[in-house]
C-alpha cells in the first residue's frame, strides 16, 4: 500500500499538468489500482480529512475543543463563515472534494471498457469503490453545503457530478444529491458483495495479486458501504433503511471491539479493530499527533480536565477517557490531548498510520436512534447499553429523559476527533450547540455559504 500511495502521489501532482494519456494510466490493471489508489490517498488532504473534516475546523464547529490555535479559528469558533479564514477554509474543501470526485469519474468513464483487463474479482472491487467514493465525498459535501432534511430537503444545495467534463453541472437539491448518493451505493454494493474477500471469505496473501485485496478496512470495502448507507439513510429521515444497513454490519461479526489489553499497552491509540473505513496516513504521527495534539505545539487541539470530565459525566473508568487522552506538562498541564492519532507503542503495522472516517461505535448510535425513533424504547436502550458496556459503563436501567441529548453526548465521547458531531447538531437542526452562545439555526450556522467561484461564474441559486 506504501508504494501505490508513493507512485499515485506523482501521479496526482503530474496529472493535470502534463494531461498524461489515458491510455497510459488506464491501459493496465495497476494502472486502475494506482488511479483508485490515488483518489484514497488525496483524502489524506489537511483540507479535508487529514485535518479540517475529522478535528480540526469541523471539531471546532461541533465545539469539542476549548483549547485550540485562536489565530486559525476564533472566526469558525464563533460561525463567521464570511471571515477570511473561514473563507479559504471553505472553499479549500470544496475544492479538494470535487477534485477527487473528477478523479473517481475519470476512472469510472474508462473502467468498462477496459473490463478485460482485469484478473479474479478486481474489476468489480475497482468499480465498486470508485463509485463508493464518488458517493461519501458528494455526501461530505452534501452535509457541509445543503441544509439538513429537517430544514427543507427541496432547498438548491450542491452539483452531483458523473463525468469529467468542462460542462457547469446543474445543482440538485438536498433530497436530489441524497438519491445520487444512494443509487451510487447501491450500485458499489452490489459490485462488492459477490468480490470483495470481506463477503466472500477469499484468502488473501501478499503472494495473490500482490496483495492487493489486504487491508480492506483501508478501502471502502462492502461493510464499509453499508455503513455508509446507514449513514446517509439516517440523513435522509429513511430509518427503516438505516436500520436495515447498520443492523447488516453489526451482524456480520467482522468487527469486534477493540481489546482492552490492546488499549492498555498503548498498541491501539484509534480502536483499529473497530474500523469500517480508515485512510492510510504515513505521516500521521508527525504531521497530526505531535503537530496538533502535543504541548509542545502552538497550534495544537486540546479540552481542559474540566470539560473533559464533563463530556464523560465523571466516568472515569470509561475506556475512551482512561486511554486515548493524555495530560499535558507544565504550563499545559490542565489540558488532555486526544491520542488516536499518536504513534502507538508497538511495531505491529496493522495498528498504524491509521485515520478513521467510519467506525462500528456509530454504527450502534444509529440502530439505537432509530428504535427509539420506532417507539422500541427498550431495544433503543439495549442497543446504547451494548456500546456502553464495551466502554467499561454499567448499563442503563433507563432511557434518560432526553434521549437526543444522550445521543449528543456518546457521539461525542465515542467519535471525538473524528468529524461527526457538528453532522450530528445539524441533522438534529437542534437549536444550539452546547458550549456555544450562538443561536444555531437562528444565525443558519449549520449550512456553508457556496464559494464565490460558484454563486457567480456558475450563477447558483441559495443554497440556505
């Protein structure tokens, strides 16, 4: 995986400079595989998910850090989407997105009629994923620049493109690009059920193919899919259709809670058994870890010992809060930094360089949502005690009261750092943001303005 990530990195930097042939790239196998490869590995982007999508501008929109670089951030911590900062922010992750959503229809205008080229199942598999990319990148971008369902799934939101082109894409609505990105699951799923060694049970070596069907939890591999489905039915207010997805991941018994003993050593800083779909970061611990969560870094992420007992309600022998923060020194010695991303404490491969973007802990929070949303309160309570339990939590003898609230509260425990509370807030179109005075919806902190670039070279119409 190393070498793809290496060779699909010059190509990406050489590609629309030099309009490399496609009968280069695409006239062989590896050269698909390299192509796929590179769109996973421009996510690796600190515009996106290797910081400003997973902790960094979206964290500080979901209030999860009390302690961060106010230089970068004060503007986003208070919604001033129209500062220079949050500007640039903005417009840096649209940019990024749609470019590796032009390089996955770039792979996908070519792949079936080069379907001969490929050997065993690696056709499907190559397919399946770049149609599941197109999906989760227009579906991030769906949640950054549409109005939530809640609001008006009719309301103008972002373009759903198909095909390299030059051509101006027109712009769906919310409930629109919604369908887009489920068609386009559908049909990544159906590819990846009957291939993808996940399903099938297919052995792989680094002998067959040169290993190149490993590591599927570092591809969006079928479960990873269905997750994803579960994700944006949520979305979309399809809760049956959440259930049904998230319900075929937890039953599938391909992912286990992370071992506490792995916890303990410090072998397992991001819970890796528990990845559905991770990026693959070489330099995770230098450019993350120590760059943003480290007292020895000015611009690094951090909650006071305070907040942080808050967030975990004084539950101390809660997992999450004994093993993956860590106190800071000196000066700094009142703040926790998160460690998922630290380099962990052994030389096993397969618990590093890993960023998760789906994990099984949310897969829980959405089948236990949406009982309770069906009136199954005593399922809604069983599901949320099962993730408890395997936080060391005793288990509820009740729903709380508010059980939004509650669900507010395990995102943010159980995905801390990882992008998905601000989602969660806008989703719920809930009415403010705690730790936040601003009034959310009233102010309409939940929707990105459209960059300049789009409300008048491409003339769009409001998105909120």
């Amino acid at each position: 995986m190393s070498a793809l990530l290496s060779s699909c990195n010059e190509w990406l930097d050489v590609q629309p400079r030099s309009q490399v042939e496609d009968t280069e790239l695409f006239g062989t196998e590896n050269g698909y595989k390299e192509a796929l490869a590179g769109i996973y590995s421009s996510m690796v982007s600190s515009n996106t998910y290797a910081k400003e999508l997973t902790y960094g501008f979206i964290g500080i929109l979901g209030q999860e850090w009390d302690y961060y670089y106010t230089t970068q951030y004060n503007d986003a911590a208070t919604y001033d989407y129209e500062a220079a900062l949050p500007t640039n922010t903005i417009q840096a992750i649209w940019a990024t997105n749609y470019s590796g959503i032009a390089n996955a229809n770039h792979l996908l205008a070519n792949i079936d009629g080069d379907a001969h080229l490929f050997s065993a199942d690696n056709y499907a598999v190559v397919k399946g994923e770049a149609l599941a990319l197109r999906a989760f990148l227009h579906f991030d971008l769906l949640r950054c620049f549409g109005v939530s369902f809640a609001v008006n799934p009719d309301q103008p939101a972002i373009p759903y493109s198909t095909e390299l082109s030059y051509k101006v894409s027109p712009q769906l609505t919310v409930g629109q690009v919604t369908e887009k990105v489920l068609a386009d699951l559908k049909a990544a799923g159906e590819l990846l059920k009957g291939a993808d060694p996940i399903v099938t049970g297919r052995q792989i070596s680094e002998t067959v193919d040169n290993g190149y069907l490993l590591n599927r939890q570092l591809h969006l591999n079928y479960y990873a899919v269905k997750a994803l489905e579960a994700r944006v039915n949520l979305w979309g207010d399809r809760y049956d259709e959440a259930l049904q997805a998230a319900q075929a991941v937890i039953a599938s018994g391909q992912f286990q809670w992370a071992d506490v003993a792995n916890l303990q050593a410090g072998y397992d800083r991001n819970l890796a058994d528990e990845h559905l779909f991770a990026l693959n970061n070489l330099t995770i611990a230098t450019d993350v870890a120590d760059q943003y969560f480290s007292d020895d870094s000015p611009y690094s992420f951090a909650v006071t010992r305070d907040r942080l007992l808050d967030y975990f309600d004084n539950a101390t022998q809660d997992y999450r809060y004994t093993f993956l923060f860590k106190s800071g020194t000196a000066t700094h010695a009142n703040n926790r930094y998160l460690m998922k991303y630290d380099e962990p404490s052994t030389t096993l491969s397969y618990y590093h360089y890993k960023m998760p973007l789906i994990r099984l802990g949310e897969m829980y929070l959405i089948k236990s949502e949406v009982q309770y949303r069906n009136g199954d309160t005593d399922g809604a309570k069983a599901t949320l005690n099962e993730l408890r339990t395997a936080r060391n939590l005793p288990a509820l003898t009740d729903l709380p009261t508010d059980f939004y609230l509650e669900l507010i509260h395990e995102y943010r425990r159980e995905l801390m750092g990882e992008g998905q509370l601000f989602f969660l807030y806008k989703r719920l179109n809930r009415t403010s943001i705690l730790y936040s005075d601003v009034e959310a919806v009233a102010k309409k902190v939940y929707t990105f303005p459209l960059p300049i670039t789009e409300t008048e070279s491409a003339q769009r119409n409001a998105n909120k």
